[in-house]
C-alpha cells in the first residue's frame, strides 16, 4: 500500500462522547471566530488548521471519543493558534455544544457520526463545515439541509474541489467557455489500493482501547466487535459507518463534475460490482464499482478497483470530460486539455503554495497537494459567513452529491436500475428502495428526518 493510498483510508476519529475536561478560561474579549471541532483525528486537524492559517480564529473546543486523540490536538492546537491558548477538551458533542459559545464548528468524524452533530450545532446557532459526505443514508443528508434552513446556518461541505485553483481555471477556460463543445460523457474514477486488505488472522476481534469510549464512537451505527482496523483511520473497511469506496472518493469526482457543468440530480443510477478479487480480507466494501449516473443526454461513469494496474497512472483519481471538440482530464494533481482534431494541447500542475505557508513542510499526514483547495474552501465558508450567502460547496449540493453515491450503492444492492425523483426525494415505483432510503439506528439515538429537526 503506497502513502497516498495509506492516508486516504479514513478520516479522523471521532467526536462524542465521554467527560468532558475543562479548562476553566474565559475569552469575552476576544472579537475573532470562536470555534470548536469535533473529530480531532486526520482530516479534523488537517481542515481546522488550514482555517488557522487564513483567519485568527480562537479555538476554544476539541471533541473526541479518543482521549489521546483530544489531548495531543489541543497541544498541537496550542502551539499553531496565535493567543497560543490550548482549547478546552470534550468526550462528548453534545456537552460541547450545549455551551452555546461557538460561531463556527467543524465536523471530521466518522461519515456515520456526520449528521446528529452537525444537526445539534445548527440547533446551537453555530456555522458549519462538515467533511463529506453530508450522512451514510439518504434522509440523513436530507434532514441536514432541513437543518441548515431551518435555522438559518451557513453550512459548507468539505468537497473541496470546488475550491481547488487549478480546477476553477479548468471548469472556466475549457467546460464553461465551451471549448470542449458538446459533452457526452465524463468518466470518473478511483484506481488507488486503499481497501483494507488485512484478514481475520491479522487482524482479529479485541476489546477496544481503555482511552476509546467505543460505545459512543459506534453511536447509531450496528455494534461490531471492535478490531485495530477500525480505529483509528481504517473504518471506512466497513460499511456500517460510511458507503465505501464510493462514498469517499466517487462523491468527490461526482461533485466536481457537477459542479464544473452546472448539473444537478441524475435522472437514473445503475450499478455493478462487488467483491471480487480479494475476498479473504475483513472488509465488507467494494474492491469492484461501477455506477451510471444518467443525466439522459450526458453520462458520468463512476468505476473503482482495489487491485490490478492503473488505466492512465497520470489520472488514477480523476474525472475525463469527453466532448466533441475537446477531452479535459482532471485531478487533484493538474488537468490536461487535449483539443480534438489539431491545437496545442494544455497542461496544468497543482500550486501548492509552500512558500507562503512554510508549516505544510512539516505538518504530519498533511496532502500538500489538497492544502491550499482546502484553504480556499475555508476563505469562501467565512466570507459567507458575513454576507450569510450559500457557500460554494452548500450543504444542499452536498446533498446532492452524496446521496447520489448512496443511490448508487443501493442500486448495486438492489441489482437494478433506480429512477430518482428529487421533487419527493423517492425512487420512482419501487418502495424497496424507498425503505432503503433511512437506515436503523442503534438505541438509544433517534433517526433525523427533515421534519424532525
């Protein structure tokens, strides 16, 4: 497994439950951004330290379930913020939030601990980045912009894509202008090894950690017995707490190629797949996908492998626009324009802007590469903050998108083809489906629905 594919297994630990321990301080002086972050593991850090560097906010609140995890964030926290002060630390969300003191929270737990707490801060008057995707079923994703709306919160998606520098300058001087003329097609994909391979002897059933509360990280999830790769980093091998491979890395690819061409729902979703070559691992997720994502005159191709060789090891996780005057590929990584029929072909590499923030040198796990996207993302939620428009990556396009992966999934499990309805958010004649839409919860925590919020 190579580094990329190593980081990319999961984000974060979690946030949620426990004792909270207080750091008695009191900062009503202070005129910056009071924020918290729930989720201290990978990607939490890695998103609240880029906010760090484009504003001087005052981190306040550190939720985790990891005690460890909490306690070497606040430290870390302490040593990159600018008054300097370490934030005080919470086991559990909802004690976080029930302070009532937070402008700005942000949400990198687990995809299954997504909704309930980006919910409750909407409740708390809070502003919102929450990584992706927006929930782990459908009505969840739904409830959370029920949610943002109903109290009239300014909610970003952590698909930061859109705020990616090199892929705005590609959507505007190749899609939006036209120059690929008429798109048919765009194939998306994910090539990278980053299914967990480890079997039942290498990896088999103990108690949990004593510094994990994993009852509270399992929230409304099913119970598994706990193993070391669940935690920490390695739970997206299950689907209990995310939708695969697909609800990582389709929903990035998905949304961007949305967003490049101003599309919406798709029409119809169909999906093939499964487990088909490693078969001994304890992962339940796909190591083979594709999903059809049917706008009727355009068609986006998701496909993932686990295994075997790349198609284009240039653009192993990447989106191809296939137009009939132009083909445009597409990554995190750069883009390539080839015109059709003569011209000079374009090529275009990430900046990674290492010389104006000198700490991405250093910082532990950090994807260079993805700094500075997520950097602009956190520029665009503030600015949004003031004027309280929709940001660009709005909750409701998070949606979208997300659910939109997990209908593609569902259509795998299903084996058939699913006709989506976005004006009453069904599946058009098959109530199978429909009862598909919301998972069960574990007691004692209560499905959201968009009327319950």
């Amino acid at each position: 497994m190579n580094r990329r594919s190593f980081l990319r297994q999961g984000t974060s630990a979690l946030a949620l439950t426990a004792a909270a321990t207080y750091v008695p301080t009191t900062f009503a002086a202070e005129k910056s951004l009071r924020v918290g972050l729930i989720g201290t593991g990978w990607y939490g850090k890695c998103d609240l330290l880029r906010l760090i560097q484009v504003s001087p906010v005052d981190v306040v609140s550190l939720c985790d379930v990891d005690r460890r995890m909490v306690s070497e964030a606040a430290d870390l926290v302490a040593q990159r913020q600018k008054s300097g002060r370490k934030p005080r630390t919470y086991g559990d969300f909802r004690q976080m939030l029930g302070e009532r003191d937070l402008d700005l929270v942000l949400i990198g737990t687990p995809d299954h601990w997504h909704a309930l707490p980006m919910i409750e801060a909407c409740k708390a008057g809070a502003d919102i980045y929450c990584q992706k995707p927006t929930g782990v079923d459908v009505v969840e994703s739904q409830a959370m912009v029920a949610a943002a709306r109903k109290y009239g919160r300014v909610v970003q998606i952590g698909t930061q894509r859109r705020s990616t520098p090199h892929l705005i300058e590609a959507r505007e001087r190749y899609i939006q202008s036209g120059k690929l003329g008429k798109i048919g097609r765009v194939n998306i994909c994910c090539y990278w090894h980053m299914r967990n391979r480890d079997t039942l002897a290498q990896a088999p059933d103990t108690a949990p950690p004593e510094y994990l509360d994993y009852e509270m990280w399992t929230g409304p999830a099913p119970m598994r017995p706990y193993n070391k790769i669940i935690h920490p980093r390695g739970w997206r091998a299950f689907m209990e707490y995310c939708n695969g491979i697909v609800g990582d890395m389709c929903v990035h690819m998905l949304d961007m190629t949305r967003w490049m061409m101003d599309l919406g729902w798709p029409k119809r979703i169909s999906s093939s797949g499964g487990i088909l070559v490693d078969t001994a691992a304890r992962a339940n997720i796909t190591d083979t996908q594709e999903v059809t994502y049917d706008y009727g005159d355009l068609q986006v191709v998701w496909t993932h492998r686990t295994w075997g060789s790349d198609p284009d090891p240039k653009y192993p996780w990447s989106a191809t626009f296939y137009g009939d005057k132009g083909t445009l590929k597409a990554s995190v990584f750069g883009y390539d324009y080839l015109p059709q029929g003569g011209g000079s072909p374009v090529h275009q590499d990430v900046g990674m802007e290492l010389e104006q923030y000198p700490e991405d040198k250093t910082e532990k796990d950090l994807e260079q590469h993805c700094a500075p996207a997520i950097r602009g993302h956190m520029k665009n939620l503030l600015a949004c903050r003031e004027s309280r428009a929709k940001p660009v990556a709005d909750i409701e396009q998070g949606h979208i998108s997300s659910a939109s992966c997990i209908l593609g999934n569902l259509a795998l499990q299903l084996g058939r083809e699913l006709v989506w309805d976005p004006a009453k958010h069904q599946v058009v004649g098959d109530e199978e489906a429909n009862r598909l839409l919301a998972r069960p919860y574990r007691a004692p925590w209560k499905h959201p629905t968009p009327d319950s919020v």
